[in-house]
C-alpha cells in the first residue's frame, strides 16, 4: 500500500504557481528524500499533504485518507517535524512532551512510559527535567523527533532535521532516522538541501524544481543516462544537471 | 480545547507580568476601598441610608471610586493576558507545530480565550471576596442579600468587560506579526476608548447637531442625545455607565442630566427610594448585550481570521 500518493496536485498563491502537477507515490518503509533549491515547493507540498493548505488542483492520499477532508485522521498518525521546530523554552523537555501527548489524547497512564521511551529513542535521557531553553541546536531536533515518537506515527516528516547540526549532531540524526526505520518499521520523508546526507540515507529521491518534479527514483536509476561516472552514483552531479536543465 | 486551556492557565498565573500587574491592581484596589471606608463611616454619623455597603465601590476616596478605576485599568489586564496570545506562538515556531497535532484550528483559539477567561474571573473573584472582606471590617455593615445580587452583576459585567479587551488584543495578535504591534495597537485602542471617544462624541455632536441658540432646549437636548449616543461606542463608556446603573440603586436613568426634563427630577426627588434590583438590570440590559455583543464580535473576528489564516505564513 502506498503511504503517500499524489496525482497532479497543485497548489497557486494568487498567479504563482507553487506546486505544479505534482504526482508522487512513496511506498511504505521507505525513506524519502524530497530535494529542491529553496522555494521550489516543497513545505507547500508537505503542507498540503498534512491539511494545513488546501490544494487548487488534484488530490492527494495519505495512509489512506483524504487531507483536505479528514485532516484529523492523517495528523493522528503523521508525526511532523518543521524546519527550526519551536518549543516551549519556559518549559523542561519532559513537559514540552507531556504537553504533545495531551493533545494528541495518549492516555494519561500511559503517557509516562511512552515519553520515557521516546526521550531514550533519541539519547535524550536524563535531560528530560532541564528548560528546553538551555538545550542545545542537536538536542532541540532530537526533542522534536522525541515529539513525534510519543505519538508512535506510521510516517515521518521531516522538514531539513539536520539543518544547522554540527557533524557529530548530524550523523546522530541520520542514524536516529535509519534505526527508526529499521526497528520500527516507520515511512520517512526527509526534505533536505543536504545532498550527501541525503545519499547517505534515501532509498529514494525526488527533486523538485520550480513546483515541478524533475526526477523521481533510486539513486541508481537516476544516475543511469548521465556521465556515467565510475565512481558510482553521486547526488550532487544529478542535482546539478536536473538543476541546470530546468 | 481544555489541554491547551489547561497550559495557557498554568502560563497565566504563572507569569511574572500577570503577578506585577494584579498585585499593583490589587493594591489601588485596597487603598481605595479603605479611603472610600473612612470616607463612608465619617458621613455616616448617625444617619443610616439604605445599602451602604455599595457605596463603598463607588465613593470615590481621595482620587476614584473602585469602580472608575476598574473600567480604566481592567482592560489592561485583558490586553496583557491577549496581546502575544497567537504570534508569541508564531515568533518561537511553536504554531506550526501546534496545528499539525490532531486538534481543530478553533481549539487553539478558544483554549487561548477560556483560559484568559477563567484567569480574568479567578483574579476579580478574589479582588472582590478580599475588598468585601476589607469592607466588612472597616465599616462594620453586613451587606444585604440584594446588595450582594448587585455585587455579583457587577463581577459579571466587569468579567464580560476584561474579556472584551481579552478579545480584542487576541484579535491583535492573530493579525500583527510582531508581539509590540500587537501591544501597541491595543494599548492605543484602550488609551483612545477611555480618554478621547468623550471628547470626540461632544466633537461630533457639535458638529452634527449645532447649538445655534443656547436659549432653545430641543437643540442642546438633540446635541446631547448624539454626544451620548456616539460616546456608547466606547465599552469604557458602556462599561461605566452598566454598573453604575447597578451599584447605586438610585440612579434611575442612564441618561445625561441634561436631558432630564423638570417634572422628572422632581419625580426624582420625590421617590427618593431605590429602585430594585431587577429594574436595575431592567435599566442597564441594552448595555450589557451591547457589551457582550463587543466581546463576541472581536472573538468571532479574530477566530475567522485565524482559520482563514495562510499557515504557510505560520
């Protein structure tokens, strides 16, 4: 069953054009990597597939279930993480959770254990009781995927997580997110200007130009019909050319 | 709606610009009742008016009576409670997160207005309970059972009146990006409603219905109809007027003395009884719907906008 799917979605601020004919498919277990120069459509496309926009044209599915008509449903099971995600920084780690699982209804007595679980997922244990303002740039993203853990989603998405991360932060992240995969069987969509990451992780890419989808597929499929480098496939010369020929 | 009702209280009472704010009210609050006490138990000597323990809300003491002052400094309250109610939210990226949980838009707004709501109630509740308690040892009057029906309407109207200015400032918020706007504008609206709509109204009334000859009576009594009427525009001035109304019981009209012909003064003076406790409110109830109605509209205002809103912006 496909997680996500997309048929010619399109989204239009007044004459602009922001998402133009989208049609996607991501199957499950599948990590996503949804890549485009900046402005080119891809928060407006993870907005709609959430139900925060509404879509001019075409329709989208996620798990199933309409977004513009059951936003509810999809947001229940979606665990959402934006770009330079906020918190509460008056509040400690472990309230700015308790506070997401009261609203996504986790029942109270088992609301402790879950946000336990979930700060452990992401190596945040013990620092559960500290104000989330003093936590530093790679705690705060882990915090935000401890967010969405508690809630124990099918699919992730995640708006550039490794944004602003030193090295040590980053690879913390990539691994965080494969392991949830791996152990949890979650469906990734990773939206990300970082390229290398990017190839690190994705079983699959999408880059987006311009509201277009310029390429869609495998790492391996969409460096067939290039250079034909020896070195195997690389993410940034692919990126380049379908940059440059839009 | 109660779990983002439940924080944003927890947020309320635990502010520290709340604290500031209700502890300095608080403490006009009292040194004006007191004044207004001693001024009370020295005119009393001997005489014994009916429904004493009301005047010690509207007698003003040495500067304004408990009552004027609420109707100026009450709305600052409910601006402090509602001017970064939405774009605080917004500046520190928490909005975005908030609506991708599986809640209604609405809830987060009117979570947000309850719970200033029940902060604004919870802090005049308590100001009342301790300046009747002040009351009570000062003056030494136990009130009356219709003295506490008229003290309890008027805690309504006041919650109503802090709300409208709750409303307002979340209204504010929704629409200005930037927490000072927002404040700001307010503060500018409340400053303009409490000191300026008079002068405007008589302005207004001057212009519109001109006294051409200070001698013809139909002609000052038109232009203070339309300076009264224009001036209702502000809920200061409908705040003021509502519980006057209902905290001295003998007042009778709401209507400027001006417009009071001869025979009904003496009419006045005749009667010197007061008016009971639902003619009052009789009295008083265009005003308190026009209030509500405020309050509503700024609410439904700001709850439209917000669901119209683009999240994209968010």
């Amino acid at each position: 069953m496909a997680i996500i799917q997309t048929d010619q979605l399109t989204r239009r601020y007044g004459r602009q054009t922001a998402v133009d004919g989208l049609s996607l498919e991501i199957g499950e277990r599948e990590i996503f990597g949804f890549l485009g120069p900046n402005g080119a459509g891809k928060t407006t496309t993870i907005l709609m597939l959430l139900g925060l926009t509404e879509p001019t044209a075409g329709r989208a599915r996620v798990l199933g279930y309409d977004p513009a008509r059951d936003p509810l449903q999809i947001k229940r099971q979606v665990g959402y993480l934006p770009e330079n995600v906020g918190f509460y920084d008056d509040l400690t780690g472990l309230e700015n959770l308790r506070y997401m699982g009261r609203l996504n209804r986790l029942p109270e007595a088992q609301a402790p254990a879950l946000i336990e679980e979930a700060l452990s997922t992401v190596g945040l244990e013990g620092e559960g009781n500290k104000l989330v303002g003093a936590y530093s740039r790679g705690m705060r993203q882990r915090l935000g995927i401890a967010e969405l853990l508690v809630k124990n989603p099918k699919l992730l998405i995640l708006d550039e997580p490794t944004l602003g991360l030193d090295p040590d932060g980053t690879n913390r992240m990539l691994e965080l997110i494969v392991s949830l995969r791996r152990e949890r069987g979650m469906t990734v969509m990773l939206s990300s200007h970082q390229l290398e990451q990017v190839q690190r992780i994705c079983t699959r890419v999408g880059i987006m130009i311009k509201g277009k989808l310029a390429a869609l597929g495998s790492l391996e499929e969409l460096s067939k019909g290039g250079s034909g480098d020896k070195a195997g496939p690389n993410l940034e010369e692919i990126y380049m050319r379908y940059f440059k020929e839009a | 709606m109660w779990t983002i009702c439940r924080k944003e209280l927890a947020d309320h009472f635990g502010s520290i610009r709340f604290l500031i704010l209700f502890c300095l009210i608080l403490m006009v609050a009292l040194v004006s009742t007191y004044m207004a006490a001693t001024h009370v138990r020295e005119a009393l000597d001997g005489a014994k008016p009916s429904q004493v323990f009301l005047l010690l809300f509207t007698t003003p003491g040495k500067f304004f009576s408990l009552v004027q002052f609420i109707a100026l400094f009450g709305p600052l309250l409910g601006i402090i409670m509602g001017f970064d109610a939405i774009n605080r939210e917004r500046q520190h990226r928490t909005l975005g997160k908030l609506v991708s949980q599986p809640i209604y838009r609405d809830a987060i707004v009117n979570g947000k207005f309850l719970a200033g709501v029940l902060t604004i109630s919870v802090a005049l509740l308590s100001m009342m309970l301790l300046l009747t308690g002040l009351g009570l040892m000062t003056v030494g009057v136990v009130p009356g059972i219709e003295e506490i029906g008229r003290l309890a309407i008027y805690l309504l109207v006041s919650i109503a009146y802090v709300s409208f200015w709750l409303g307002l400032a979340i209204l504010f918020s929704v629409l200005f990006r930037s927490l000072a706007t927002s404040a700001l504008a307010a503060v500018a609206l409340w400053i303009f409603s409490a000191f300026f709509v008079g002068f405007l109204a008589d302005l207004a009334a001057d212009a519109l219905r001109p006294i051409r000859n200070p001698r013809d009576p139909e002609e000052i009594v038109a232009n203070r109809r339309f300076a009264d009427a224009s001036s209702l525009a502000s809920p200061a001035v409908l705040y003021s007027q509502a519980t006057s109304t209902i905290l001295d019981p003998y007042r009778r009209t709401r209507s400027n003395l001006v417009l009071t012909g001869p025979m009904e003064r003496l009419s006045l003076e005749r009667f010197e009884r007061p008016l009971p406790l639902d003619q009052s409110i009789l009295v008083v109830w265009p005003y308190l719907t026009l209030l509500a109605a405020m309050t509503l509209v700024c609410f439904g205002l700001s709850y439209v906008v917000f669901m119209r809103q683009e999240i994209r912006s968010v």
